[in-house]
C-alpha cells in the first residue's frame, strides 16, 4: 500500500491512544511527528493485512496455478533462451 492508496484529503480526526512513556519521552525528543509517523505505519500495516488477505482469498487459484505448472510447465517453456 502506498500512501496514495488512501485519501490524503480527507480530514484529520482526533483520537486517544496510549504509548509507552519512554517511546513517547525519546520521540519528543528526536522531534519525530507522532500523526504523520503513525500514518505511515498505517499505511504499511494495511499494505501486510490486505496482501495477507489477497492470498488467503486466492489460496486455491495459486495451488491450484502450481500444480498445473508442476505438471505442465509454463506457456513460455519453449520459447525462452535461458
């Protein structure tokens, strides 16, 4: 998932969330930015879920491409030079 992936318009909603106070005391003082860094954690952590997902929900097609590909090899097995 890209940040792209996501309405960057979309308004900001305030929330509360709890963190650890050492993380939070060497973050602070790093000046790292909490919103925009745990926005891109987001963003990453869906990116994992939904490709988690993508192969759960296609689990049967993949096996299913292997074992033709094991019996079969691919379409291309006769045309390539390597």
């Amino acid at each position: 998932m890209r940040m792209s992936d996501f309405d960057p318009t979309a308004p900001k909603k305030p929330t509360n969330l709890s963190v650890n106070g050492d993380l939070l005391a060497q973050a602070r003082e790093h000046n790292i930015n909490l919103s925009s860094t745990l926005e891109r954690a987001l963003v990453e952590t869906l990116r994992l879920k939904r490709r988690e997902r993508w192969i759960a929900e296609n689990q049967a097609a993949i096996g299913a491409y292997n074992e033709h590909v094991e019996k079969n090899g691919v379409f291309s097995d006769d045309v390539r030079s390597f």
